[in-house]
C-alpha cells in the first residue's frame, strides 16, 4: 500500500492498493460521514465493479445509489450531467452526502463537476479505474464536460475528499487504453523526470505498474500543491495537449483516444521546438520511439491549418496567445506563450526541417 498526501486547499489522501475498491466504504468512513452515497460510472465499468463497490459501502452503513450513463467521450456532455443532477435531487442527495466517481476520466470529469455544483457543492471521491484517471484526471481537482466548441470547456476546480486507486482494476482494461493512459504516464517522464522516462523505455512486460502510478502522482501532487488553480508550473501538465485537444476535436473525440493524441502533440511539439534550436537535437525522436513501444501513434495526417484553427478555442489559448509547453531537454519543460496566428507557422517550422 502507498499513501500520499495532497496539500491543496481541501487536504486528501491518496491511496494506491491492490483490492482497494472492495473496502471502499471503510476508507470513506475514515475521512467522511455522509448518510447517503451516490455512486456515478459507466455502463462498462458498473458491468465489471458496481457490485464489490456498492456492497462495500452497504455493509459500512451507506444508503446507496447509483447512476450509469452510457461509456464514452460522446456522453460528456450537458445531458449527461443534467440527468446525473435529476438523479441525485430524485434520490435525496443533500450538503451532508457524497458522490463517489468510479470509472476513468470522463466518468470522473463529469462526476466532480457535478459534485462541484450540485447544491453549490458537495464532497466526492475519486476511484479512477483507467490507467489515464490513475495517474492523471483522478488527482488534482480540474472537473468539467465537453461542449461542442471544445473539450473540457465548462468545469471548475474542485477537490476529492479521497482518492482510492487500485491497480487491479487495469486488468479488465482494454490493452488500447492502458496504451491510452501510457501516453501520459510518458508525460510526465518528458516535463518532470529524465529517471522515468528512461525506466519506460524497458517496455510494459518489465515495468512495476504500482511503481508508476505512484511516480506520476507523485509528480502530479507536487506540481498541483504549487499551483492548484494553473497559473504557473500546472501549465506544464498541459504538454502536447493543445494539438492533442485539436485532433481530439478534428475527429469528434472518435479517431483517436486522448493519449493517442496526446503521443501526437507531443511528438509534433518537440519537432517543432527542435527546429526552432530549444530543444536539444534527437528530443522528439525519443519521444516518438517510447510512444512506438507503447503503440501509440506519432503522427497524424490532419492538417496543420485545422490543427491551429481548432487549437483557437483551447483552454490554453489566453487573449490572443496560446500557453505552449515545450521541453529544453526530456525532463525539463518550460511554457511559452505565442500568439495564434503564429501557431501554424511554429508547427510548419517542423515540416521545412
Ligand atoms: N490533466 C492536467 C491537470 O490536471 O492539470
């Protein structure tokens, strides 16, 4: 078992173990006393973990209900989350209860923003069950839902009271989204920890994946502890995530999974800063060939036009400027601002090489 501490204005641990999901309810009942616990997943993940999570919080003396919408990118949207309000309203959820999101990112997204507003706010807990939510969504507090102008562009910053991880649950994952959540888990190695990245290149059958887990919350916590709201060194989470937002978006978040676009952006944005002489000669060939090891793809036919028209409605883009994160070498990144019209042009620099 591994414990960590996350020191943000709503204090929370961490807790990575194997079996954890069937003892929910004694964990919660360690940090929180609500009366009635609403449990919110998707149709894949209640088929596979429902069951052991809602006996858990039953025999800790929960009442318990649950909501499951259809799984998928395409179901985080305003509809979804209307109906997850209507369910907790029908089912008696006051300031006093709690929301447990139990799923991947998407479930945990929505499940935190609905937890963010419902009732002006109420406590939720994280048990993310992909390997993306594992080292990445499930911590730090961004919640929201996806318009059609863009991914994540309505949301609010609101922490879990607890995060519960349990590293079996990857072995129902689809081997394309354990691929999927790698993509970040290479992230981290590029912007925090040259030791990481070299450690992944060992490739999946050799790595301890409770180890790693570990080191990428490790890394998560630090940078959210530091600047919780992203104003500063959070940006740097954000690396290849502009293109990566963009080609999401370009194919209707159908083509490609987050981290598969992801692997892309960061690839695309290392050749790109490598062209322009920051960072140092061979860093997006690294990257591409830890992304290969994974199977994740490193380069996608979209156009750079659609890239940077898409990219306008981004998060990251501020005024006139876009918030780039890009690396000097693998483990150090640093952002730097570049307005939107040159944005296509910074890509093309890559393709003149
Ligand atoms: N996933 C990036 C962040 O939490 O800031």
């Amino acid at each position: 078992m591994k414990k960590l501490k996350v020191n943000t204005g709503r204090k929370y641990d961490i807790i990575i173990d194997r079996g954890i999901i069937d003892h929910c309810g004694e964990y919660i009942k360690s940090v929180s006393s609500p009366t009635r616990v609403a449990v919110i997943t998707d149709s894949n993940v209640h088929a596979l973990y429902s069951q052991g999570v809602i006996a858990s919080l039953k025999q800790s003396g929960f009442i318990v209900s649950e909501f499951v919408f259809k799984a998928g990118e395409t179901s985080k949207n305003f509809r979804t989350i209307e109906a997850m309000y209507s369910h907790l309203a029908d089912n008696n959820v006051t300031r006093k209860d709690m929301i447990l999101a139990l799923g991947g990112g998407v479930t945990g997204d929505m499940a935190g923003f609905v937890a963010a507003t419902y009732l002006r706010g109420i406590e939720f807990i994280q048990v993310p069950t992909s390997l993306l939510a594992q080292v990445d969504s499930s911590v730090g507090g961004k919640t929201g839902y996806d318009i059609k102008q863009g991914k994540n562009l309505v949301g609010a910053f609101w922490q879990p009271s607890l995060v519960l991880i349990d590293p079996d649950t990857l072995n129902t994952l689809p081997q394309r989204y354990i691929n999927d959540g790698m993509a970040e888990v290479i992230k981290y190695g590029c912007i925090k920890s040259l030791g990481l990245f070299r450690l992944l290149k060992k490739g999946m059958d050799q790595l301890d994946i409770e180890n790693i887990i570990f080191r990428c919350v490790y890394i998560k916590r630090d940078i959210v502890q530091n600047d919780e709201k992203e104003s500063g060194e959070r940006k740097l989470l954000n690396f290849g995530h502009t293109i990566g937002h963009a080609l999401e978006k370009i194919y209707e978040y159908k083509k490609l999974s987050h981290g598969e676009a992801v692997a892309i952006g960061m690839v695309m944005m290392s050749r790109a800063s490598e062209a322009e002489g920051v960072s140092s000669k061979g860093t997006a060939a690294k990257i591409a060939e830890l992304c290969r090891t994974y199977n994740l793809p490193t380069y996608d036919e979209a156009s750079l036009r659609d890239i940077a028209f898409a990219s306008q409605s981004d998060k990251k883009t501020s005024g006139r400027d876009i918030d780039i994160v890009i690396l000097n070498s693998i483990g150090k990144a640093r952002v730097k601002k570049i307005s939107q019209r040159d944005f296509q042009h910074y890509l093309e620099t890559a393709e003149e090489q």
